[in-house]
C-alpha cells in the first residue's frame, strides 16, 4: 500500500518539482514521514531546496498523503545515492554501485560493479568484484541498491620553499 502511494505521490509532485527547474528522483513513505528527493544538473543549492519544500508542502496540503500528521524532508540525492527504480539504474550508467541481493538468491549476497547497460527488467554490473567478472541482475532479486563514492587521488601538495629563502623584489623608481 505504501509503495502505491509513493507511486501517487511521485506522479502529483513530479509537475510541482519540474516547475522549478529541478527533477524528482524519488518519493518514499514510513509511518510517520514524507521523504521526497530532488536534484538538478550540475547540482542543487540551498536556496532551491527551500523553495521546493515549500512548493511541495502546499501540493501535500491537497493531497494529505498520511492519515496522521507527518514530516516532510525535502534532499539531493548526495553522493551516495539508493537506486530503486530502473530509471535510476538507467542514470548510474558507468557508476560504480553496490548491490545487496534477498536472501536465498545464490552464495553471494553483495555485488559491486560497474553500471554496464540497465533496461525495464535488470541491470548489468562489470568489474573485478563481480563474480565472473559481469552479471545480469533482475530488479526483483535486488534488496537494496546505491551508488558509491570513489574518492580520486589527493591533489599534490604545492611545493614547498627552501627554509631561510625569501623572495625578494627590486623596487623599482619611475
């Protein structure tokens, strides 16, 4: 039942969120919380997310998705996202994701790799983790999903200067 209302919550809000410039990635439901998380193409700033959780608030007033009261929080994504739909997979094309798989589907039960090719059904994950180096998994098998942050290499340190030296310039007279 929770999942059919995200479901009608993701379709009413998505118009409300697209209206100011921004994408609705996901709507979930507990018992007492309305999470609803968003992003923009080269990132989201404050500013926005303040204006979406007003502008999604007054669409809830209408709607009153939880019998109770209820919290409303209003995100990106950040850098470590859930993936829970095929358009998330879709999206994470070339990212590296960790996947958790239900219980009784096979010996291994995580899975990190690559984001090779995700269609309606599954997602295909490549990489030295992977077992047998590639794997096609149905959605239906995956308990939990998310994207995971690599950190790059540190930036070189600047070089440093020789002790006692100092940098000295002529003045110059016009």
């Amino acid at each position: 039942m929770a999942h059919e209302n995200a479901e009608t919550l993701y379709g009413a809000l998505s118009p409300v969120v697209a209206a100011l410039g921004l994408e609705l990635v996901d709507v979930e439901l507990s018992a007492s919380t309305v999470r609803v998380t968003v992003e923009r193409e080269g990132g989201i700033d404050l500013d926005s997310l303040a204006a979406a959780n007003r502008a999604i608030s007054d669409a809830l007033d209408g709607i009153d998705p939880l019998p109770d009261r209820y919290t409303l929080e209003v995100s990106s994504p950040g850098l470590e996202r859930r993936l829970r739909t095929p358009a998330h997979f879709a999206k994470a094309m070339g990212e590296v994701v960790s996947v958790r798989l239900r219980p009784g589907d096979g010996e291994t039960r995580r899975i990190q790799g690559t984001v090779t090719a995700a269609d309606e059904r599954a997602v295909t994950l490549e990489g030295p983790e992977v077992p047998g180096g590639a794997r096609r998994v149905e959605y239906d098998v995956i308990e939990r999903a998310r994207t995971v942050f690599e950190w790059g290499a540190k930036p070189p340190l600047p070089p440093k200067r020789a002790k006692g030296h100092k940098s000295r310039e002529k003045a110059r007279t016009p």
